[in-house]
C-alpha cells in the first residue's frame, strides 16, 4: 500500500530510527518529497546511529543512502537544490 506522511512516500519501511533524519530534510525545505527504497541487510556489523550519504543527482533530485549498522537503505529524493541538500549532509554526516 503507497501513501504520503508529510513528505515521505510509504511503501517501503524505513530504517529503524532513519525517518526522522529524513524528517529533518523535509522540515529544512531541502526536499519536496521523498521515496524510501527496499531495505537490504547484511549478517555481519554493529548497530550504531543511522546516518545518511549522498550518491549522485538525478534527473529529479537525488539519490541518498541512509545506513544504520550493517542496514542500508536506498532513498530517493526530489529537489530543486541539489547543492544545499548535498552541503547539509556532508557537513552533518562527517567521518
């Protein structure tokens, strides 16, 4: 089932604790709207905090990756300010 909770497509889950980080993008205007992808797992690795990445443009935004532990999740974002979402997450998300 598709639906839309203030700004965030639901037809995928979210990583646990991830959707208020993508919270935060929707409430900075940073993005639009936002298209969670499938979460896929893998056996070995830590839990920590989620945290998200920049990958690359598209034609409409951006793709992200939000990651907690061993847990990754594609999301796609839809932006008319590429630069600035990319600014935010890197100096938020430093190594």
């Amino acid at each position: 089932m598709k639906y839309r909770k203030k700004g965030i497509k639901k037809e995928h889950h979210i990583i646990e604790d991830g959707e208020e980080l993508l919270q935060e993008l929707v409430k900075k205007e940073l993005v639009k709207s936002i298209i969670p992808g499938r979460i896929k797992t893998t056996p070995k690795g830590k839990p920590g905090n989620p945290r998200l990445t920049y990958q690359y443009d598209t034609s409409s935004g951006a793709k992200l990756l939000l990651k907690k532990g061993s847990t990754v999740q594609e999301v796609f974002v839809i932006t008319e300010d590429r630069e600035s979402l990319k600014k935010f997450i890197e100096s938020k998300y430093k190594n």
